[in-house]
C-alpha cells in the first residue's frame, strides 16, 4: 500500500489584530495507521469560524488556545479512511475536531475528546451538517431556546443575521412565532434574510444607523437580543430593550481583532431600568441534548421551514485567506473549507 501524505496547516504564531500569512506554517508528513480503537479520518471539508481567532490567542478562555506549532483547530466533517474502533466503519460519514489537515489519526484516547460521531447524509448534505445541523446550529438553537427564552410575539433582533448562527437564529425565531429584526452588512445580505428567510426587517448597519432601524423596525422595543457581534451594536440594541428582555451574549466579533481592550458596553444600566437580563452562553455545554435539536432541526429542513446557506471556498491552503472573510464580512453564510471529494 502506498503511503499518503497528510498537508497540515500549523500556527505558527501569535497574531497581532488580523491574522497574516507569517502566522501560519504549512507542513507535511506521511499518514500513519490507528492503534488499537483509534480511527483514521480524511477530511472533506472544514468549519471555518471566528472562535478560531480566539484559538490563536494566549490566554485563559473556554478551551485551551492551539499551541505554537501545532495543526491548527478545526472541525470538519469527513470519511472514515480505516478504523480499528468497532463503532466506525471504513466509509461512514463523520464529524470530529479534525484540524486543518488532509487527514486527522484520532487516537483511542482522544476519540471522545475530538467528538467523532457519525453523520448521516440523509438528514442533510456535508455543509448542512457543519451549518444548521452542526456547531453553529447548536448555537443558535440552544442560544436562543435555553438563553433566550422565546415567546410568540415577542420581538428579536439578532446581529450577524446573514452568518451561521444568525440564520438558524432568526428562522427558527420565526418559526416558534415572534418578530424578527436582522442586522447584517450590505443590501445582499439584507435581502436574503427577509425575502429568502423570512424575517420581517433587516438593518444594514454598514449604511445607516442602526438605532434609528432599530426604532422603526421594533416599535414595541426589544424582548431578546440575539448578540453576535458586540461593540457599538450592542449599545444601539440596549438603548431599545424592553422590561425583562433578555440578551444572549454568542460573540462579539467586532471585538475580536482588537489590538486594545474590548469595548464592553457602555449601556448596561439599560439592565438595571428594565430589570434585564444578558447572559453568555458556549455551545459544548449543550452537547448531551445535541440529538434533540438536530432532529427538531432536520425536520424543518425536510418540510422546507429552515433553509441552510453555506459559502464554500475550496483547497486547504486557502485556509489562511479564507479566514479573513469571516471578519470583512466577505462570507454569505456559513464558511466551509473543502478539501477533498
Ligand atoms: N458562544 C458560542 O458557543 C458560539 C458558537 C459559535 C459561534 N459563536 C459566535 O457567533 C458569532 C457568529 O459566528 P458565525 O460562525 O455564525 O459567523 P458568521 O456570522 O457566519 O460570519 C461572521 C460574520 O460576522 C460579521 N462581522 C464581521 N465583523 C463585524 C463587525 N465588526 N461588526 C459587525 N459584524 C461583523 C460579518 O457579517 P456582516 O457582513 O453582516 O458584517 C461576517 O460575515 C461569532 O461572534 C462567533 O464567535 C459563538
């Protein structure tokens, strides 16, 4: 049998606001076989999201930052290419934390830690299950659920509304009876949220002002505040929320490229006048109810109530370009790395 070789994106330091090329270090090196319960992964594509940029940094945070040197993090969906593991067979379908790699050897002991679990195609395409039916998914799903708390009309505002999370977020607040007010960058994006998503309004907030859109697209104020992006946004919304509305701190990704300190929110007595409550949330806390979601989940995508938008840029060494779009705002949906066939 021939030997593979295995291409690999490590990090190779610290940035220092937006990522650069240097901060990256292409490797390679041949694949190896698994130990005994382990299992060999290739990878066909790959979730790119902003908490990779958190992943760079040094630092205390919900889960340990890559380390120099390292395959940088990433979860993927892929195939399994040969298994000593007698819950995987050689050709299911899988999720794991894979890494930015060709192929990901998922040691026994880190079969539990990576997350491998198998997929199934039929509830959903590969990019569907790294969108709605996967990690952002979970995140809008619980985010608002759990965190949010809805209740029929009722009115949301959720920001990033074209991104992963923000299009479960606001369809699924749709679907469970409340209005809905998206905030994203550019018409396109706008568009697409209310004709295709069917949310009742969006706020371009890279034309306008954002409080006057929130005044005249919320007239009865704001019960929950789906929040994706932190900073001035923020304080826009708070300045419109109603009594006990709550707001459901996801990310803050205007913050996350910061060569100063993040910018909290400067309305946060809001808080205090209408007896409000903004609370964060991290999505791997869900992750025993999981299966419950992804059948709610599947099941709008079958009767056609939840649509799923990927943005799908191919090769592995587009990786540290690709990145960046997340945080210009390029991407128009989930952004998913394909990497093989
Ligand atoms: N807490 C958790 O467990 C958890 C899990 C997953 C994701 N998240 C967070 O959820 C948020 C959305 O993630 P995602 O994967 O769904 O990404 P995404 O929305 O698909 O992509 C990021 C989007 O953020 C917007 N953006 C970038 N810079 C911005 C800025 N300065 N101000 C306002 N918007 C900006 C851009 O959209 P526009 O074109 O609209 O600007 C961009 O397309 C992120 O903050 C992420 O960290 C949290």
């Amino acid at each position: 049998m021939t030997t593979l070789t295995n291409h690999q994106i490590r990090l190779a330091s610290r940035p220092q606001g937006l990522p650069v090329e240097a901060n990256w270090q292409r490797s390679q090196e041949p694949v190896a076989q698994p130990d005994e319960g382990g299992v060999l992964v290739q990878t066909l594509a790959l979730s790119l999201d902003p908490a990779m940029r958190g992943w760079m940094n040094e630092g205390k945070s919900y889960i340990p930052p890559v380390g120099i040197g390292e395959v940088m993090r990433a979860g993927g969906v892929g195939r399994v290419v040969a298994s000593r593991n007698p819950a995987f067979a050689v050709g299911d379908a899988v999720y794991a934390s894979l890494g930015v790699q060709e192929y990901a050897l998922i040691p026994a002991a880190e079969v539990r830690r990576s997350g491998l679990a198998k997929i199934d195609l039929r509830a959903g395409s590969l990019t569907q299950w790294l969108n709605v039916l996967g990690m952002p998914g979970m995140t809008g799903y619980f985010g608002l659920m759990d965190v949010g708390v809805p209740k029929a009309g009722e009115t949301l505002v959720v920001s990033g509304a074209a991104g992963a999370v923000g299009q479960t977020v606001g369809q699924l607040a749709k679907i469970k009876g409340l209005r809905v007010v998206g905030i994203a960058g550019g018409q396109a994006k706008c568009d697409w949220v209310v004709k295709e998503l069917g949310f009742d309004a969006c706020i371009d907030y890279k034309a306008g002002d954002v409080r006057a859109g929130l005044k005249e697209y919320c007239p009865s104020g704001v019960d929950i505040y789906f929040d994706n992006v932190g900073g001035d946004i923020l304080d826009a919304v708070l300045a419109r929320i109603n009594r006990k509305a709550r707001i459901v701190i996801c990310g803050a990704i205007s913050q996350y490229n910061n060569t100063t300190a993040v910018q909290g929110p400067r309305n946060y007595m809001s808080l205090l006048v209408n007896r409000a409550r903004m609370e964060g949330m991290v999505v791997f806390d869900y992750a025993d109810r999981y299966p419950q979601a992804i059948a709610e989940l599947a099941g709008y995508l079958r009767d056609g109530r939840m649509k799923s938008r990927e943005d799908v840029v191919e090769g592995l060494q587009s990786f540290p370009d690709a990145l960046l779009r997340l945080f210009s705002g390029a991407n128009f949906g989930k952004l998913v790395l394909k990497v093989a066939d």
